[in-house]
C-alpha cells in the first residue's frame, strides 16, 4: 500500500524466500532468506528478530539495508519508522530503545525492472559466511542502471554499505572494465576487520568477487537475461 510493500516482523524467513511479491519487489532479501542456516532454522527464525539480533555476519540485515528497507517500531511512546542503516549501530546493537519492538519491515515496491542478488563464501553451508555481499541493481526504460547498491556483512561491526557500485549508474551494459573499476574501488574504500576466522586482506579480496558476482547476477535479472 502507499507505494510501500509491508512485511510483518514476524514472518518466517522459509517462506519469504519464495513469496513472489518478495521476490519481485526485494529478491535480495528472498535470496539472502534462503541462506539462512539449515531449513530447520528458516522454519523458525523470522524476519524481524534478524534483524533486531544485528550479528555483524548476517544476511539478512544486510539484504535489507542493500534494498532501502525502513523498520516500523512500536513502544510505549508511540510508533516510528527507522531506516536499517540507522537501526543497525554495532555488533549485536541496535537503535531500538527500552521496551521498544520491531512490528514490521516496509520495502520500497519496484517501479524499475529490479535484480537483487546474495553471494557469500561460509566455511560450511548454513554457517554464518564469513563474507557475504547483497547486490540490488535498476534498470530503467531506456535500458540504463538507474541505481545501484551492494552492501557487505562480515566486514566490520556492522553491514557496510558500498560506494563502488555507484560507478554503473548511467550503463547500458555491464562491461569487463567498469566491473575491474568496481573490484578496485570496494578494495580502496574497505578497512576490513582481522580476527582469527580471516585476516583483512583476505577479507577484502573476497569482498571483492563477491561483490562482482552479487551485482552480475543482479544486473542478469534486471535485464531480463
């Protein structure tokens, strides 16, 4: 309603992740769903309480933030609505005050032929990765990107928007060139974490192809190809 797709906090991550207005309005966060631990967990995590817990490695969180996501949040003083850039603070910290909740996710409805994509790299499938990259890509009607966005987990205290894909805006085709200049720029603008799971450089480079690997497969389902 209102241009806006309403999700409540409480829906199951196993079936948003073939819902088809999720899917046509937010694949992102479908596919970022999907990656969630065995389906045994999918079954019972849900998309709020993802959100709220704001683990540093998650997809979801990130999915959300890399498709414009607001979290509508109710507590004692009212109601109000926050963008998950501004929600997610730090490690397993939010902006949410006492006795505060998460009630909803609102999704902007796709008014551009939209792709979204998740990569990640996880020591075993179902762990958390140790980097995953959401990739949301628009395409107008002359055929050009119109918006581009990544967003990393697993790279600082919290997901970490980037600012290389702003380079595609304005493409008609996705080029072995442009998407080099992208690898490069993601390299030169993260100061990735070191801990004992991965050191930084390591980090950064995976950072890169899986960004390159988000956003062609982003860019494949807006075009339609």
């Amino acid at each position: 309603r209102d241009g806006t797709l309403h999700v409540g906090a409480t829906a199951r991550l196993r079936a948003l992740q073939a819902h088809p207005l999720l899917r046509a309005h937010a694949p992102v966060v479908a596919e970022a769903a999907g990656l969630v631990g065995p389906v045994h967990v999918r079954n019972r995590a849900t998309l709020g309480g993802s959100l709220a817990h704001a683990d540093p490695a998650a997809e979801v969180p990130a999915a959300l933030l890399a498709a414009q996501a607001m979290a509508r949040i109710v507590g004692s003083t009212g109601e109000r609505t926050c963008p998950v850039d501004e929600l997610v603070v730090g490690a397993h910290r939010t902006a949410l005050g006492p006795g505060e909740l998460i009630v909803a996710v609102e999704l902007p409805l796709a008014t551009d032929r939209l792709g979204g994509a998740f990569r990640e790299f996880a020591v075993r499938t179902g762990d958390l990765p140790l980097i995953g990259v959401a990739g949301q890509v628009r395409i107008g009607k002359d055929g050009r990107c119109v918006g581009a966005t990544a967003v990393a987990c697993g790279v600082a205290d919290r997901p970490r928007p980037l600012a290389a894909p702003e380079a595609l805006y304005g493409a008609a085709s996705l080029s072995a060139a442009a998407l080099r200049d992208v690898a490069a720029a993601v390299g030169a603008e993260l100061d990735p974490v070191s801990d004992v799971r991965a050191g930084a450089d390591y980090r950064r480079e995976l950072t890169q192809v899986l960004t390159i690997e988000a956003l062609v497969a982003a860019w494949r389902m807006a075009a339609g190809s």
